[in-house]
C-alpha cells in the first residue's frame, strides 16, 4: 500500500463487520500506548507562558496528471498557574486530475488535462477552558465546530463540559483523561430522517504526549462520543504522531488518524439503468462507517514564557 504525502483520505470497506472489531483494534492499540507512559511519575511541570505549535504539508503534481494538497494545523495554548485555555484549528484539501483527454476530430485534436477536481477536505477549530481543582483533578468547558463534506457532514457544532484528571503533567509525560457531556447540533450535507440533528451525549476523552528521546515525542489522542438519546450513533476519532525535532524550532511529524461513525450520514448516488446509461435519477445510500488519513508534515513550534515572579 502507498502512503502519499499529505493527509490522504480513504474509506475502509466490509461495514458489517467493521464496527466489533474496529473498536476493538482501536481500544487495544490505545491501550498499548497508553502502557507506554507506566509507570508515571512526578514529571516536570510546563511553565506557564504561550506555547503556538503549527503544522504545513504541501503537495503539488503537474504534466501527465495535475494534484496538489495542502495541510495546515495551529495549537495554541496558554498556560497559567491553575488554569489553561487551549485552542486548535486546521484545514485540509486535496485536488487531483489524473487523465488527459483529446479535443477535436480523430484527425484533429488537442490534449488537454483536465483541471483539479477535489478529492478530499476538511476543516476545524475548538477551544477549550480548562480550571485546576486541585493537582491532578480539573475542570474543563469546551466548544468546536467541523465540516468534513466527504464525510456527509456541512457542519457540526459542538459544546461540552467534564471532569479531568491529570495522571502526568508536563514533560517527559503528559496525559489527561476526560469524561463529561456535550451538545451537538449537525448540518448534514444529504437531510436524513430517521437521525436527530441536535442531542446531548457523553463523551470520554484522553491526550497523551510523551517524550521518548531528546528529540523524539509520541503523541496519542482519543475521543469516543455517545448519542444518549440513540444508542447506536456513537463515534471515536483517533490519532496517533511522532515528532522528531530537526531544531528548537523545527521538527518532522508523521502521523495516522482514524475516523468511526456507527450511523455515517448518507450521500446521493446517481442511478443507472442496468443496460449502462444514467437515468438522471439519485438514491440516498449511507456513506463508509470509517476513514483514515496519514500525514507528514513539518512543524513550528513557538514559545514565550511568562518571566519568573521576583524573590521576596
């Protein structure tokens, strides 16, 4: 299997039996790395300051076919004492034209490649606040907005609050857990009846990122979402990266995402009579329950630091 450079988007198949095992799969590899940070211990808090990590990967083809792809990835977080607001926002598109075409008569033509149609997109941006307890234990308030068309979704909305604990804060280790309940509120690019656009759900969550060398670091996030009012529409969104630093400021990340939705949204097919010709007619059928998208990507990493507080 080739794995393109930039954020390639691709559908599994076989949906019947797809749901048990891939949440098993995904559990178990969660787990593996979650047992990579055992045991933990009292690691190195991050200072408070402003902390900006962005990620660029650009791809782009021409001459027999044309295809260009573009990945972009802003995390920004401020850290205070007791409290951190963190925000997070990206965009990915892809285009390609894979054939030529002849324009003209058999004996008088020009080639000609047909311009990029897209192949892939989505973008992002949430926020959240999150309020110390005490050490380990903290609040958190969030909101985020997706659109991913490929995937039957124009837009979602969504708001939540939970309870967070920090099992490692800072570095080499950290990794939270968070449990709490969210509002969504979807805008499907194909209306389904049988599928409420808003509902409450419970959503458990973890962020781990874990250095592994002076210039190594795995990170690792999961997201599982509950439908509370339907009990067969949950979701996971996964990912996992490592991010190898070329300088202070620099670094190669190469990373792999996974996408499950038990109830995907539908899309509208075109119809054909079985003799080969379309009847200009389309039928609603459910999209693929699971994406993936690897990635390779160069990084910024930023960071300004507040100044120590003076000696008493």
């Amino acid at each position: 299997m080739r794995i393109p450079p930039l954020g390639r988007l691709g559908r599994a198949g076989n949906d019947h039996q797809m749901p048990k095992t891939l949440m098993e799969r995904t559990l178990a590899v969660s787990a593996v790395l979650l047992l990579a940070v055992v045991p933990l211990r009292a690691d190195e808090k991050k200072e408070p300051g402003l902390y900006m990590t962005g990620d660029v990967g650009f791809l782009w083809t021409s001459g027999n076919s044309e295809a260009n792809s573009l990945g972009l990835k802003l995390d920004l977080t401020r850290l205070w004492s007791k409290q951190a607001f963190r925000f997070s926002a990206g965009a990915l598109r892809q285009a390609s034209s894979p054939t030529r075409i002849a324009v003209g008569t058999p004996t008088d033509y020009e080639l000609e490649v047909l311009d990029p149609t897209t192949t892939a997109e989505e973008y992002f941006a949430r926020a959240a606040y999150d309020r110390q307890i005490n050490d380990r234990l903290f609040y958190t308030l969030g909101a985020g907005w997706e659109r991913r068309p490929f995937a039957g979704i124009d837009n979602r909305w969504m708001a939540g609050a939970g309870l967070g604990y920090a099992l490692a804060m800072g570095e080499p280790t950290d990794f939270r857990v968070i449990l709490g309940f969210t509002y969504t509120n979807e805008d499907p690019i194909v209306d389904d009846p049988t599928v409420e656009s808003d509902f409450v759900g419970l959503r458990l969550s973890w962020d781990l990122k874990q250095v592994i060398s002076s210039n190594t670091k795995l990170t690792h996030g999961f997201r599982f979402d509950q439908n509370l009012s339907e009990s067969s529409d949950s979701r996971i969104d996964t990912d996992v990266a490592l991010v190898v630093s070329i300088n202070k400021v620099l670094a190669l990340k190469a990373g792999m995402r996974l996408w499950f939705d038990n109830q995907p949204a539908l899309e509208e097919l075109p119809l054909f009579d079985p003799s080969g010709p379309p009847l200009g007619l389309t039928v609603p059928v459910r999209l693929k329950k699971v994406d993936t998208q690897a990635s390779l990507s160069l990084v910024v990493n930023l960071a300004r630091k507040d100044p120590a507080p003076p000696a008493p």
